[in-house]
C-alpha cells in the first residue's frame, strides 16, 4: 500500500460528485488489477483508454476522494476509478464540443452495444 498517493490538499468531498449514476463515462487511462479485483492476476487490465462504461454507483476513500463504480461496456468488468481517471460522455465541456466537430455526434451515438471510441 505503500504506492497509495495521498495528497493531503485535495479533498474532493467538500464539493458534490463530478459524474452523476448512469453517466457515460470514457476511461483516460489503461487500468490494470492492483490486486484488489477478485478473479484477475495483478497486472492483468481490466480497462483499456478509450473504454467506454456506466457510472454505477458512488463511493469514498480514504474521507478525501469519490471513486466511481464503472461498468466497462466490452469486458463487463466493474471497476473503482478517481474523476481524473474519467472523461463523461454525457456533459461534454463547450469547448471540447467545439475541438470535436462532427465527430461530437458519433460519441452522442455510443450505446450500450459499442465498446470503445
């Protein structure tokens, strides 16, 4: 546990969730098991950049962060994530819609069945 980064300024509970149940969420990283995810080796991914999953539910750590349950579209595999670790598909930034193009209607098009952008 010794790799657990505490940064003792940021306290992300004083300010309601970033993503809400239900979101569209689009993973920023590559996540791989840390030992905690039943069934899996450690180093094994459960999420790759680019997945695209539900929020599922909210939870806290450590009295400092939320971690977002999500359900990963393509593995099914329902993993604990930080907000920084998430982009939602659902509340796009004005700006990044505008970066997008077109293209902010082919992610307004991810469904269920769809497992990555």
């Amino acid at each position: 546990m010794g790799d657990i980064s505490r940064d003792s300024d940021t306290v992300e509970l004083t300010a309601p969730p970033v993503f809400k149940y239900g979101e569209r969420v689009i993973s920023r990283y590559t996540i791989r098991n840390d030992g905690t995810y039943c069934g899996k080796d450690i180093g094994e991914v459960l999420a790759r950049k680019g997945d695209v999953g539900f929020i599922t539910s909210i939870g806290t750590f450590l009295q400092q962060y939320y971690i977002y349950a999500v359900e990963f579209i393509g593995s099914g595999h329902r993993v604990g994530m930080r907000g920084r670790e998430l982009v939602s598909l659902d509340n796009l930034p004005p700006h990044v819609v505008e970066a997008l193009g077109e293209r902010v209607h082919e992610l307004a098009g991810i469904t269920a069945g769809d497992e990555r952008v």
